[in-house]
C-alpha cells in the first residue's frame, strides 16, 4: 500500500488511543530498573543511566558476544555494510528534504549541504569517499543508487496537518538507571498536533523480520514518551511500499524484551560470560574471524537463516 | 519590594559571596579572565574542566539556530487566532522567509546556507516547536520568550553568566520553562541557575523552574525555595573561579568523557574510558580469538 493511501485510511488520526498498554509498559520497565539498580549499583565501573537502545538488544538476542564486540569495537567505515548505512542516512536526509523544502534537487550536493548544516562534516567526508570509490561502476552505482532514493522520498509529501518530523529523539529513564531511548525516523501527529501518533521507520533496504521488532521498539518508546498507545506504525520500503504493524501488545512485548535484555546485562556486570551463537549476524561482527562460533560461510544474507519476513 | 531592590540584592549577594571565596577581581587578576562567557551548560556540566577548559568561543549549531527559530515562530503567533499558516512547519516557513525578525546570528546563519541546508533547520525547529507546544501547553500556553540568552555581567569578574529561557508563566507568581532534550544529574544546579539570571536581570524571584525534556514529554518542576536560589549563588561562585582560571576547574570523569574534546589529554577521562569500554561486557570472552585459545593463551577481544 503506498503512504498517501495508507494514511488516508487512518482518517484524521483522532481515533481514541489506549493508555493502559502504555502503562503497563511503563511499569515493566520501572520494574526492570530497579532490579538492575538492585543487582548493580555497589560494583565499579557502573555509569548510570544504563542505555539500552534496540540495536543492543537485537544483537543480545542473535548472539551475546556480537552484542560485546559491536560495544568495544569502532563501527569500520570501510566495512561491507558501510554504503548500505550511509544509503539509509541518506534515504532519511532526502525524506526530510522532501518535508521541509520539497524535492530535493541534486541528490550528492544537497546530502552534502544537509549533512554540513547539521555539523556532520565527517558524514559529508565519508560520502565523498564513497563517491570516488576507485573502480568507477561503483561509483556510478552509488550515484544511481542516490538518485533513485532521493525520488523514493518524494512519497513523503504527505498532509501536512499530521505535522509530520523526523528524526525524532523519543525515550525514556527509569528511576535514573535505565534509559530506554531511540531516534524515530519520522513521527506524524502526536502530542501538541491534535492527532493520535503514528510512527513510521523508513527502510533503505529489503524487508526482514528484524525491522518488525525494531518498530516495536519505537511503539513501545512512543507509548512510554506520550502516555499512550500510537495510533498506527509502519514500516515504509522504497517503492512507496507501506507494511504496518499490529500496534495493540507491541509495547508490552517490547518492553518484555528490553527487560530481558537489561536481566542479561546486569548478569554480565556480575560476572556472567555472554553465549556465542553463530548465525548470519556474523557477517556484521568484528570478531568474527576469531570466532569459534563463527559461521562466516552460513549464506551471509538474513534469508539464509529465516529472518526474511 | 520593587524589580529595582530585588536585582540589588542578589547582586550584592553575589559580590559578597565571591569576595568571601576569596575570588579575585579582574584587576588583581593581572588580565583577562581564561573565559568570558559562562553559560547555563557550565552550570549544567558535570565535568568542570570540561566545560571550562574547552575554546571560549560562541560556534551557532543546528540545534540552537533550530530553538531560535521554534522561539521566534512561537512568539509571532502567540494569537492562536492569527496563527496562519496553522500547522508548526508552516509558522516556522514564514519565519525563515523572512528573517528580519530573527536574531542577527541566527540570520547570518541561515544567509550561509543553501536549499537544502534550510530544510535540515526547519525540519529541527519543526521538531523542537511541536514538542514545545505538547510541553508547554497542558496548561495553556505561556509567554514565549525571545531566543536570546538573559546576559549578566559579573561586577569586577570580567565574566558575563548567560542563561537560555524559553518562557515564563505568570500566576502571578513567576515560573520559568526551559525546554531540553533530556534530563540530567546536574538539573536541579541549572535550574538554580535560571532563577538566578532572572532575579539578577529582571529583578523577580521564580517560584519554580520547569524543565520540560523532549525526549520524554516529562515536566519536572523545581521549587526556588529552602535556600535553592542561595546555593545558586555559591554554584556562580564557583563557575565565575573557573572562568577567570579554567586550569583549576576540577575533572570529573563519566559518561561525557567520550564526547570531550579534551579526552586525549586528559589522564583521568582516559582511564574512564579505558576501564568502562565496552561494559558492562567482559573483555575477554571464551571462544574468541580462538587462534590464542589453540596456542594455550588468554582469550581476548
């Protein structure tokens, strides 16, 4: 379904939105703060609050010593998956060029102006990197690829009285030891609009499983943050492709799992080993290569191992 | 008492409390002070040496040009009757259309930029804007104030404290609202610090000051009482030592340390971030580096 469509199925957004999931929620991770306030705060070392963001947790749950080593470990910008994030960045700069001024007009220089007005030189530099990779196919394709993202975004010129944002920081802290927070790629309505809230995630890439939980993460976020349920939440593909998530229970089995998460942490302080557990996953992981449970040969794409939605 | 009388008191507070600490004046200083200007993230910082040490210099960034404009869009419709266009990125539009009525270094500023650079600033003014009004406006919305900081010059310091309010509501009692992005352990020092700028320059003493976070929606309200303003005093106090001599504003290493600029000449933030790197996860793991793990050696990351 394409985003105009699917929006204009939500009416004017002032269905009533549930506070009791948002609470219940919330009471969960109160809960979940404490005991790790409980379990923690007489060992060294512990700065709090303890951030736990979705990508910690997502590697937590596909193998702990992933999880370890993306915390030690500076992100390699000349990696395998570098291009595919910065194409994402770019997807979300163009998205809110679209919103703010329109089309954008020169998909390179206009992500470079953006990434230079919000003092994010370092982004502009990596682009001009990327861009001058030395076998020019490549170069060439990233540009198409630019391109094509950049007239992708242009499903974005929705209504605007949903206020539309982007980037919105959206989170909270539990009794100053658990912070739970995430950036939303773009949020329609919610407080101070006159609309229920809809969050929505924009994807670069193919879909999979992963960005169902991860859009969970932010409804559970929006929940904690408005003192209400969202009234919808979307993933959006290029292709002007909109797969929504089924907002009721999202919150609660999120903030399940962001507990879940916190319990394995807290063990690690304690002195617990994380589990190694080969998968895909490892293709991301700095270690791999001195991994015993490594699976480095196991297809190197999520499909191969069922997380392709 | 009159706004006159109240902005002599805490005034002369102030002198008294700094001659008490033994701070000295500019003059028997022998020269400038280290830094000139201290702002309400000074006061806010955990880290003294941090915040003090770092260049003394106002760089605009997105965020502040962003609050500037919100500010301005905000004060220029404060009618909701004449608020057209309605929505938040349309007032904010019309203010960058036009941006007589923005402060000069928010106008130089957007002069500096292209298309696509004004998109990223109205798209964050946007943002800050809508959660403005979701914080401000649960009980009607208050007086905006304009973006430039409250200014005071410290007698004799050649330092100036600057604070950042973003509106008061009158009850009649004053309460001031200062909108950030998130809470922080030094929030009830920055609220200290608000109230005091305003006693100081507007001659009112806040009943409370509110910090209203983004990220959250949270309120937390500070009362100005049991002594809250005078410890403010005392908090200055230190502040105005360090400016006139950053080298002897004191480390506290924690969180911010991986965002400081100083961090590599820094012995104790270096040590912070060697001993909590990557925690709480251990730093070595059985099973990896299985190459050392053959050899008979410690498994490392």
């Amino acid at each position: 379904m394409r985003l105009r469509e699917w929006l204009d199925g939500l009416g004017h957004g002032d269905a009533v939105a549930d506070g009791d999931e948002a609470t219940a929620a919330f009471d969960r991770l109160d809960s979940a703060a404490a005991e790790l306030t409980e379990r923690v705060h007489d060992l060294p070392g512990v700065t709090w609050p303890f951030s736990v963001t979705n990508s910690v947790v997502a590697d937590l749950h596909r193998c702990e010593g992933l999880a370890a080593a993306r915390a030690q470990a500076a992100v390699d910008a000349e990696g395998d998956g570098a291009w595919p994030r910065m194409a994402g960045e770019a997807l979300d700069a163009y998205v809110a060029h679209v919103l703010a001024e329109g089309p954008v007009a020169d998909p390179v220089d206009d992500l470079a102006s953006m990434w230079e007005a919000s003092g994010e030189f370092g982004r502009t530099e990596q682009l001009a990197h990327f861009l001058a990779a030395s076998d020019p196919d490549v170069a060439r394709q990233r540009r198409r690829e630019l391109d094509r993202l950049a007239r992708e975004a242009l499903a974005f010129d929705v209504d605007p009285g949903w206020a539309p944002r982007v980037q919105v920081p959206i989170g909270r802290t539990f009794g100053g030891a658990l912070a739970v927070r995430g950036r939303a790629d773009v949020v329609l309505g919610g407080p101070g609009t006159g609309r229920g809230a809809v969050i929505l995630e924009v994807k670069s890439g193919a879909p999979h499983a992963e960005h169902h939980a991860q859009l969970r993460h932010y409804v559970l976020l929006a929940a904690l943050r408005n003192g209400e349920m969202p009234l919808a939440a979307a993933l959006w593909y290029p292709g002007d492709s909109v797969v929504d998530v089924h907002v009721p229970g999202a919150a609660e089995s999120s903030a399940e799992r962001v507990a879940s998460a916190t319990r394995r942490l807290a063990a690690f302080w304690e002195g617990e080993v994380p589990q190694l557990h080969g998968g895909a996953h490892c293709r991301w992981c700095p270690v791999a290569d001195t991994c015993a449970a490594a699976r480095p040969d196991s297809g190197g794409t999520w499909a191969s191992e069922g997380f392709r939605a | 008492m009159s706004r006159g009388e109240v902005a002599v008191g805490w005034r002369t507070a102030l002198a008294d409390a700094l001659a008490d600490a033994g701070i000295p004046t500019a003059e028997e200083l022998g020269g400038e002070p280290g830094r000139e200007r201290v702002s309400h993230h000074h006061a806010a910082a955990v880290c003294a040496a941090g915040a003090f040490v770092s260049a003394d210099e106002f760089v605009p960034t997105a965020t502040a040009v962003a609050r500037a404009i919100a500010l301005t869009s905000l004060r220029a419709t404060a009618d909701p009757a004449r608020r057209d266009p309605a929505t938040p990125a349309g007032r904010v539009r019309s203010v960058v259309a036009d941006t007589t009525t923005l402060p000069g270094w928010v106008a130089d500023w957007l002069d500096g930029l292209d298309r696509a650079g004004v998109a990223v600033v109205v798209s964050a003014a946007t943002r800050w804007m809508t959660d403005a009004l979701a914080l401000a406006s649960r009980k009607g919305e208050p007086q905006w104030l304009d973006p430039d900081p409250i200014r005071h010059r410290v007698a004799r310091r050649g330092v100036t404290l600057t604070a950042g309010v973003d509106a008061v509501r009158r009850t009649p009692a004053v309460h001031l609202l200062v909108v950030r992005l998130r809470p922080g352990v030094t929030d009830h020092r920055l609220a200290g610090r608000l109230a005091l700028l305003w006693a100081l320059e507007r001659g009112e003493e806040p009943a409370s000051v509110v910090l209203a976070h983004r990220e959250s929606l949270e309120v937390v309200r500070f009362p100005m009482t049991g002594g809250v303003v005078e410890q403010a005093v005392l908090d200055a106090v230190d502040d105005v030592s360090w400016a006139m001599r950053p080298s002897e504003a004191p480390v506290v290493a924690g969180a911010a340390c991986g965002f400081c600029s100083l961090l590599e000449v820094c012995p104790e933030g270096m040590e912070h971030r060697r001993s909590t790197s990557g925690a709480p996860f251990p730093t070595t793991i059985a099973g990896v580096d299985g190459r050392q793990d053959a050899a008979g050696g410690e498994p490392t990351m």
